[in-house]
C-alpha cells in the first residue's frame, strides 16, 4: 500500500476511487440498459483522451489525427467480427456466400488473403494492439527523428487521418467504404447484442480502462515520466542533458496509439460497427476537445471530460435537434476561455487549495510520506511545471463546431 | 423538450389546416375518423408496450438536420411532418393523434446508429419515419431488427437488401435503371454508354445493374467507368475522356454537391444537350435548386416522380407543401416517397388493427395507396414499392418536362437475377 501511495499519492488514490465509483457502481445502477451502452460508448473514447494526456499534457506533442489509431484498432476488431458474422449459412442470399456482404456488393468473389488471419481471435487482438502502434512508430520515427515538431507535426497527423480515410473510403470492396462494416454480431460465438452482453462488455471496458490509466500514472511518476515533462518544458536542455528526445517522443506517441486501438476496438463490440466516420479530422479534433475540456494534465480529468462532452452532446441534441451544435460551440469556446486547463485545472486552482487548507489545520502528518530524495525531487518538478503554462504546441483555442467536415452520403 | 413544443406546433397548425386537409385528402381510411377509442382499446392495439396512449401515438423522426445531409434531407422532414399534420387533422390513427420525436442523425452514420436505438428502446415508438442515404440505412438496420421496430425509409437506393423491419418507399435500383436504358435504347438508339458515379455503394451497385443490362440484355457497349469521391468538384480529366470517348449515352450517377461543379464544368466544355445525350438517375428538383436549370436543360432523368406530374393528387399535395413551407420550395422524387412513409403506415394499422410491430410487418403486403402523388403504388411482399418509371427532361427553370412513362407499375427486386 505505501509502494502505491509511493506512486499514486493521497490526492490521486481519492480520484481514481471517486472515478471508479463513479463508473463502476453510480452509473450502472442509475443507467438504464441503452443509457449504459452509450456511457460505455463514451468511455471508449476516454482511452483516445487518456492517451492525449501523456501525449499532449504530457509530452507535449498535440496529434490532430488520434481517430487514425482508434479507427484502426477498431477495424481490426470489425474485421474478426464481420467475418464471424459471414458464414455460409447467414450469408447464402449473396452471389458468393461466406464473404463479408459488402464485399460481395463489390464483386469481390473471394476473401484477400491478408483478410484471412483475422478469422482468429488473438491474431485480431494482437493486431488491434499493435498495429497502430507500428503506424504510430513509423510516423513519429520519421517525424521527431528529424525535429518535427509542434504546429508542423499536428498538421502531419491531420494529412494522415486523411490518407487513411480517403484509402478506407476509396477501397470499399475490401473496407467496407462509407457504410464501413456493419450488422457485427457475436464474438467466438457469444452474442454481443445481448442486455447481459452489454453489461458485462461495459466493465470489461471500464477495467481495461483504469488498466490504461493506471499504467499512464506508473509512466507519469517514473524517470521517464519527468523527463516527459521536462522535455515539454524546455527540450533543449534535455537534449544538451544527453538525452535521446526523438526516442522518448516516439514511445509516447506509440503509447497513445496504442490506447486509442483498444478504444477502437472496445468501440467495435459495444456499438456493433465501424465506420470511417471515426478515423477522419473532424472526429480526430473532437478526441482532442474532450481531452482539453476534462484538462489535458490530468488523467482522471480526461475520463470526466468525454464523459461531459458527449453528455452535452447526447443531451443537446435530443433536446434541441436544430440548435444543439451551437450550443456544443458555445460549451468549448466557454471552457477554453474561461479555463484553459479544463475541469481539472479548475479543480486544482480551486477546490484542491481548500481542501488542502482545511487539512492543514489538524495536527496529523501531511500526506505525502517521507520518501527517497529522488522522488522527492520529481514532486517538485511535476509541482512547479503543472502551475505553469505550456510553451509549445499551445492550439486548444481552435474548437470545432462538431460535425461541420466534409461528411459523406 | 423539442417534443413537447412540437406538439403544441402540431395542434395549432392542425386546427389551421384542418378544412384543407379534409378537403384535400379523400384517403383511405376516412372511418378512422368516427372510430372511437372504446373500438380500439389500448390494450389490444397495443400488446408490445409500445408508447401509445388512449389518445396518442407516438412516432420517430431521424433525419439529418445537421451536417452535410441537411439540405438533401429537409425535404424528406418536411414532407413527413406535412403528411402526419394531415393524418392528425382527420382523426389520426385508430382515433390517436399522431406526436413525433425528432431526432437529428447529424449526417453522421454512428449518431444515427444512437438515435434510433433511443427511439426504440427508450421512447417505444410505434415507427420511425427517417433515414436517407444508404450508410445511415446501414448503420441503423441491425438495431431496428434486433429491438424490433418498424422503418420507412424514403430514398431510392441500391437494393440487394430486404428486411421484415423496413419499408422502403423509394425504388430500389432496377426500378430505376432498366426502365431509363429501354428507353434511351429505343427512343435516342443509344448503343454506347459512358458510366460515371460518386464513389460509394449506390452508384457501384446502380453501374453494375446498368452495365449488366446494356452488356448482356441490350448487346450495347460500355466505353467507359469512372468513379470520383463524394465532394469531387474537379471534373475536368472525365470531361476528356467522354470527349474522347463520344459515347452515344452518358449515364451519370454523381450525387449531391458534385453535380454543381459536374454540370457547370460540361456546359463550360461545350457538351450540352443539344450535342450530347445525358440520362442522370441522381438529379431532382432538390439538386436542379443548386446547379440551375439552365446549366443542364436538355438532359434527362429517370424518376418516379416529378414535382409537374399533372395529376389530381399531386397538384393537392404540392398545393399543400407550399402553402406550408413557402412558394419557393421545391418537391423532389425522395420528397415525394418519404409523404408516403405516414400515410402507408396509417393504413398498414388500420389494416393490421393493431400497431404491434409484427402485425404491422405483416399486414404490409398488399396495402395499396391510391393517394399517391405519384398516384397509385402499392406495397409488395418483399417490403418495397411496387411504383412507375418516368423519364423527365430538365428545363431551364429547374422543373421536369415529363416525357415518358412505363405503362404498368414495375415490379421492385432487390435481388435481380442476373444482374449480380
């Protein structure tokens, strides 16, 4: 327990538990079965933000093009899905039965061979993983080894999420083009259409994602973590330091694609389809609009984020159905001006003094427990650094009016 | 919130249109006027949980009212919202007024993938009114037949589908496509086609059928097949190849704001009417507001419907559909086939007697309309309209000439033999 506190600390413990309250016990009980869907839908997305928070909060490198990875993550998990979906039986109206119906819509006559491995189940998990992460690396690789950075790079991710999407629209016989893949249906033969499905596919979601978060606040209070801070910070003298910069910026980079492909591929099972609608800017900008909103220091602060973005969203436009976007402006616009580290900066400017305030006035020992200087020494840095503002890659003023981009019939 | 002003609106413009809707719409069904509810208990109408009361029924409505799809589908919420005023203006369904939610799809496949499950599951509509391009189709099919509710969806569309939880209103490709090719066959003796499209499932689909025909059933040639994304403004290079190409037919399939540069850019080039022939399965009325009449009069489109169809119905209801949204609106081919959405369901219930959903999906069949703007269409087994094929021609004003129509009714089949 001290070697958690060791890494966690008090205040960290008391929002991962709220959260994990929060999610776990408050939501299922008040939720109906379709508002619970959608909350997991939700929370999909906050593996895209928690991975923006080591990227951008973090690292400080902001990737406009974050939907490339959590569109691939969930293709692969369309893939294995659509296939199961497509055997002979269920699919025998077609001219070539046991493909995957849009292919057959295509002429596509037989199945391309690199569609095969995905019949199986660790294949398309081991891809969901690591295929963005490849993508991420061969794009950061190219990029940071050659000090691309800031403005430049945001822009590199924007051209690739639209490589990718006019690529997966482009080629529809093997991706199901604007439609994408649809009617996805059970998973190694378990329906996961199913009430009971959903419940459990919700916690499956929701442990995976404090797996995610609890690994991002292992990295943030690492050695590495603080360099990541310190590089965002002042890159130079990290670099004049010894340093290899490009390597820590690519494992960062990596790392949050790797999130969003889990995100991805969570996204697939829970709403049953995939569609390139997710891998575009548009969608891209928005990941990065939840991440802001929640405070793209914070961790916790990323999950409350999306879940407050797409509430407004949800809620707007059932209740407003011709207003609603600009009222999802007005909200980003708001949170941007008013308090540009998000909720969470508001939490840490405000309510986290005065709970602290409070706290100095028992006799007890603070805290933090005395630890190793080391440690010691990195508090102080991510204390003073978190109360500063960052210098580079600072775009959060550009919100997006939601669904404005170039949509598709 | 939206619902409950929408109603308010729905009363005080029904008490408004209430004289012209009965004089206007001699419909089937008129006895639901003095049915009373003591006929139609909630409990046996209603065996499913649906939301209906002793009073009112409710409906969805999903369309995009935002986004990119907006414009195309505002005909399609206009005209439904027209056709329900009308229906709640002689009585309703089994003595209930007609309320409706609206939901907004925001031309976004996913969100209306959420929308319609909110319909459904969480406000227990009777049916759903909405849809319109296939991707949103797509994206909702799988929930409307797993929670078990009922679509009509208005758009012309690729076929290759059939679903016991969807009637689809518009045509389905061969409805369209066969009937248009006979007739530039026979009448222009087009031997040669070039195909063009946007690139997405209907055009692919709609090419394959046309290439089949001329291929196999009319022994013509195709000189050419091209396809460019959703959105393409520059045509220029397809310009030369159809130059180049001279095709006795060009067969276009380009959809939404790519037609405006497409048609602008050939009249620019030099090939207009009266040089070359041009059959188009993708322009209405709603399209011809963006590129302009003049920019492509001459050529001709293969619809259902044309907003100058010179018949008693449709003169009623155009008649209405101005009187209610302005002089300057525009009726579209999907405009008109989303009016049919309320009105068959109306009669599919009182069919049925009941609004369970299974009893509706079977009581379909066989339900005719002879209100139709159109005018007569009726309802097949496999879900889809059986409903005319009408060639117009495009005049400068944006209307259609109507020039040709099939003589009997064509029968809808998704899955076309020989064509796949």
């Amino acid at each position: 327990m001290t070697k958690l506190r060791h890494w966690l600390g008090t205040s960290d413990i008391a929002g991962i538990v709220i959260l994990a309250l929060v999610i776990l016990v408050v939501m299922p009980l008040t939720a109906d079965i379709f508002r619970l869907n959608l909350i997991g839908k939700y929370l999909t997305y906050a593996f895209v933000a928690v991975g923006l928070v080591m990227l951008w909060g973090y690292g400080g490198i902001l990737s406009l093009g974050q939907g490339v990875f959590f569109g691939l993550g969930g293709y692969c998990m369309a893939m294995f899905l659509k296939l199961e979906a497509s055997d002979p039986e269920s699919t025998k109206i077609q001219s070539t039965p046991g493909i995957p119906d849009f292919m057959d819509w295509n002429q596509i006559t037989q199945l391309p061979l690199w569609w095969e491995p995905f019949r199986h189940l660790p294949f398309a998990i081991f891809a969901l993983l690591f295929v963005p992460t490849l993508l991420a690396f061969i794009v950061g690789f190219a990029m940071f080894k050659r000090r691309v950075g800031g403005v430049y790079f945001a822009i590199i991710t924007q051209a690739v999420a639209l490589v990718l999407t006019v690529l997966i629209i482009g080629q529809q016989g093997y991706t199901g083009g604007v439609n994408g893949m649809t009617d996805l249906k059970t998973m190694l033969g378990w329906d996961v259409r199913t009430d009971s499905a959903k419940y459990i596919l919700y916690y499956a979601n929701a442990i995976l994602l404090f797996g995610a978060i609890f690994l991002c606040r292992w990295i943030q209070k690492s050695k590495l973590g603080t360099l990541l801070l310190a590089m965002r910070d002042k890159e130079d003298r990290v670099r004049f330091s010894g340093y290899d910069v490009a390597n820590f910026k690519v494992f960062v980079f990596c790392l949050a694609a790797m999130l969003c492909g889990i995100g991805g591929a969570m996204f697939a099972l829970q709403v049953g389809f995939m569609s390139p609608s997710f891998v575009g800017i548009v969608p891209s900008i928005e990941m990065v609009i939840f991440a802001a909103v929640g405070g793209r220091n914070s961790l916790v602060g990323a999950v409350y984020g999306t879940l407050l973005v797409n509430f407004g969203k949800t809620y707007f436009s059932e209740s407003f159905p011709q207003l609603w976007l600009f009222l999802m402006a007005a909200l980003f616009i708001g949170v941007v001006m008013a308090f540009p580290n998000g909720f969470a900066g508001l939490f840490e400017d405000f309510v986290k003094p005065w709970l602290l305030g409070k706290r100095e006035k028992k006799p007890e020992t603070p805290a933090v427990p005395p630890v190793a200087p080391v440690t010691m020494q990195d508090d102080d840095v991510s204390k003073t650094v978190t109360t500063r503002t960052v210098d580079s890659g600072d775009a959060v003023s550009a919100p997006t009016t939601g669904r404005m981009g170039p949509a598709t019939a | 919130m939206s619902s409950k002003d929408d109603r308010k609106g729905l009363e005080s413009l029904s008490r408004r249109q209430f004289n012209m809707g009965l004089a206007a719409l001699p419909l089937i069904g008129m006895s639901g006027m003095s049915m009373a509810n003591t006929q139609f208990p909630t409990a046996k109408v209603n065996t499913t949980k649906l939301a209906i009361t002793d009073t009112e029924v409710t409906v969805g409505q999903l369309h995009s009212a935002t986004g990119t799809m907006a414009i195309s589908e505002t005909g399609s919420i206009q005209a439904e919202r027209l056709a329900i005023e009308q229906i709640n203006a002689m009585g309703g369904v089994l003595g209930r007024q007609i309320k409706v939610i609206q939901e907004d799809g925001a031309s976004d496949w996913p969100t209306f993938a959420e929308k319609s499950k909110k319909l459904l599951v969480n406000d227990r509509v009777a049916a759903v009114f909405g849809c319109w391009t296939s991707a949103s189709r797509k994206a909702v099919l799988p929930i409307f037949e797993k929670e078990n509710g009922m679509l009509y969806y208005p758009t012309f569309y690729e076929g290759l589908e059939q679903s016991k939880n969807v009637i689809y209103t518009g045509q389905e490709a061969t409805q369209q496509i066969i009937y248009g090719l006979d007739w530039v066959q026979k009448e222009k003796n087009a031997k040669s086609f070039f195909l063009i499209g946007s690139d997405y499932i209907w055009p692919r689909t709609s090419n394959k059928i046309a290439r089949k025909h001329i291929e196999n059933f009319q022994k013509g040639k195709v000189v050419g097949e091209e396809y460019y994304p959703l959105g393409h403004t520059n045509f220029n290079s397809l310009i030369n190849k159809i130059k180049v190409a001279k095709p006795d037919c060009v067969y276009a399939i380009v959809v939404g704001g790519s037609n405006v540069a497409f048609y602008k850019q050939m009249k620019a080039a030099g090939i207009t009417a009266d040089k070359q022939l041009l059959l188009t399965i993708s322009v209405t009325e709603d399209e011809l507001l963006g590129i302009g009449g003049e920019n492509c009069n001459g050529f001709y489109a293969c619809m259902k419907y044309f907003q100058s169809l010179d018949n008693a119905n449709n003169k009623k209801f155009v008649e209405a559909f101005k009187a209610k949204y302005g002089a300057k609106e525009v009726i579209g081919d999907v405009t008109q086939a989303a009016y049919l959405g309320p009105w068959l369901w109306k009669a599919t219930v009182e069919k049925a007697g009941s609004f369970d959903i299974d009893k509706v999906a079977a009581a379909s069949p066989g339900i005719e309309l002879k209100t139709a703007p159109e005018g007569y269409v009726k309802i097949h087994e496999n879900h889809h309209l059986w409903s005319k094929a009408r060639i117009g021609q495009i005049q400068s004003d944006g209307q259609f000439k109507l020039i040709a129509e099939s003589p009997n009714l064509i029968e809808p089949n998704p899955f076309p033999k020989g064509y796949q």
